[in-house]
C-alpha cells in the first residue's frame, strides 16, 4: 500500500515513517479545502482511508506551505494601495502613475512556473498591456493644458493650471494684460512657445488630461494660463504629443484568464511553487520603477479547481484582487476618448481599431 513520504506534511507533525501504523489519521485532512484534496477524484479504497496518491499529497503540501507562507505577511504593516494617484494637476495626480512604467507594462509576456517545477512563459496575442504613439505637430490652446508633468512645486497642491499660475502672478506682481501674457510666454525657460525647444505634450487616455511636459518654466507657463484666461486671450500652441492607451483587448484577454493579485512590497511574498502546484500554473509581473522593487502582481488562473480557496486564503492576508480597478480604468479610458473625440477626433482613434492594426489582431485571434 503506498504511504505518505517522509517530509511530507500529511505525516502528524514531528513523526517519522512509522506513523503510518495508525494511519488514517482522520483529522489529517480538516485544514485541507475540498477543491485542493480533491477526494471525490480518489478510488474507492483511498476514499475509505483517506488516504492520498501521488498528486494529493502534493497538493496538501502546496497547500500547507501556501498557508505558512501566507502567515508570515505583516497584516499591520502600512499597506500602500495599487494606485497611489493623489489631487491636483502634477504628475502624481493621474491614475496608476506610480505603477505604468515602461519596465512593466510594455511587456507581452509573463514569467512563471508550472505544477512540478519547470519555468513558463505567458504570451498575450494582443501585445503589450500599454500602448504608445507620437504625434509630431500637436494645435491646442493654452488652456487646453490641464496638468503639469515637472516641477519643483509638485509638492503644494493646485486644483487648476490657472491656479497655480494665480500664486506665481501674485508672487512676482505680473500684469495682467498683454503686455504681462507676453513676457510670461516668451521667457527662455518656456520653450513650448519655441519652435527650436524640448517642451512637449503628454496624454494618458486612461487620465484624460493634457499634461505639458517641461525642463523648466512650468510656473511662467502656469502664469501665463492664468493671464490668458483672466483676459480672454487666445493662445495657441503647437507641440509634439506623446498618447498612451490602456491596450484594451490585451487588458480584456488577461482579466478573462486571471486573477490579478497585488503583492505590495512589504509582503515579500513569492511562494511560486506552492502556487503552481495548486493552480498548475503562476505567472508574476513586477511592479514598480525600481528595479529591485518586491512589488508584484501574481497572475492566477480563473479556472483553476483550487482557484476559490486560493484567492480566498491569499486576500485574507492582504493582496489585492485588482481586476475591478483595471476594469475601472478601461471605462473611464473609453469615456475620455469619447469626451476628446468631440474636440480633436483625429488622435482618438485607438491603436487597435487603426487601419492594419485591427486585421491584425482579427488573424491573431483566429489563429
């Protein structure tokens, strides 16, 4: 009759082999969730004594380690949330800033393991997870911007540009007519208003604003909004445009198939075995701009038979289901393009209904 291998956990804690004379311990099983034992699965025979094959006993295992694993994570510990967006108009007051990175989210494919060991990679057919296009000759106007990307004020909150120009004008005692709108634009720190300068445009569709994207001169710049709405002055601008997009049939293909669970980084929680084994595969995408960053996201497939239990076991001790929140983002992108769309319907064409693009994510998904 086969027995229970030595360093397995269906042993009583500190037996050795010759437990297994008393074997079945009926109480073996108790901290073990049906969808992981899988008894109904078992024999006759094994049913009667509880007693587990090969791949059970491996299952009870990766349970048991899961859990140890999971008991380890400081439930008190300050938990910093996926998005860590705040108010205002500088850079850290759009969605997610602090997770969309290049390093992460310009990725098709995802590392992980498989049930017994062996490395695998997930591959999305709808490519990167974030797009991006340029534009080089971008016509708005002034007032159009409605955030800003650097500045050595990002640490004072502003509810507007306008706002924040108002502080600036009140500071340096700045006219408000032409005369004072001109000497804002024209500074040689303001160089969006140059032909020859770096300054350029930035827009997340998932944020919806415009956000100017300056080496310096942002306060002139803020002034200068600030003047030109107070006199009712037109201003236009002409500048390259950089356009990002929450790639929505990437996004939808893996929130079908996964579960994203965040790891914040203080958990440093990466029992990948024990997950593979229960699920049969795991994949992780590491968060963050650092690169050694412990900030995870654990990919865990829907329609796994341990699924339930899993998620259940690994939210109770403070991962984050963030697929609501993802899901969120594509609602507000697609609200934004079609509020945008009405004021300049060229650049809000998404890169995937583009000409050439859309066959060819019609020939990936047939295939």
């Amino acid at each position: 009759m086969p027995v229970p291998r030595k360093n397995s956990t269906c042993f009583p804690i500190g037996e050795t082999q010759t437990a297994v004379r008393d074997w079945p311990d009926r109480s073996c099983l108790e901290d073990v969730p049906q969808a992981i034992a899988k008894v109904e699965s078992w024999p006759t025979w094994r049913r009667l004594l509880l007693l587990p094959d090969t791949s059970a006993f491996e299952r009870i295992d990766g349970w048991r380690g899961l859990v140890q694993a999971a008991a380890l994570i400081d439930t008190h510990a300050e938990k910093l949330p996926f998005d860590r967006c705040q108010n205002g108009i500088f850079w850290r007051s759009r969605p997610c800033w602090n997770q969309f990175t290049k390093c992460a989210w310009n990725k098709r494919e995802f590392e992980g393991l498989i049930a017994g060991g062996r490395k695998t990679v997930l591959r999305n057919p709808f490519g990167p997870l974030v797009l991006e296009s340029r534009m080089d000759e971008f016509a708005c106007d002034i007032l159009d911007v409605e955030g800003i990307a650097d500045s050595s004020s990002s640490d004072v909150f502003f509810d507007s540009v306008a706002s924040f120009g108002q502080r600036y004008c009140s500071s340096v005692r700045a006219e408000m007519n032409e005369h004072g709108l001109q000497q804002m634009l024209h500074h040689r720190d303001v160089g969006i208003t140059d032909p020859a300068g770096n300054d350029s445009l930035d827009l997340w569709f998932w944020d919806g604003r415009l956000f100017l994207c300056s080496e310096a001169g942002s306060r002139r710049f803020a002034a200068a909004a600030f003047i030109a709405e107070v006199i009712e002055q037109p201003v236009p601008l002409k500048a390259p445009l950089t356009m990002r997009w929450l790639n929505a049939p990437a996004w939808n293909w893996l929130l079908s198939r996964y579960c994203l669970l965040h790891v914040p980084a203080h958990a440093r929680f990466t029992p990948k075995q024990c997950l593979a084994t229960l699920l049969g595969q795991v994949f992780t995408l590491r968060l963050g701009s650092r690169p050694l960053s412990e900030e995870n996201l654990f990919l865990i497939p829907k329609n796994a038979a341990a699924f339930s239990p899993v998620v259940q076991l690994l939210e109770g001790r403070g991962l984050t289901d963030i697929n609501r929140e993802i899901y969120g983002l594509l609602r507000r992108q697609e609200a934004n393009r079609r509020k945008l769309s009405r004021r300049w319907p060229s650049i809000c064409v998404p890169p995937w209904l583009e000409k050439g693009t859309a066959e060819k994510l019609v020939a990936v998904k047939v295939r």
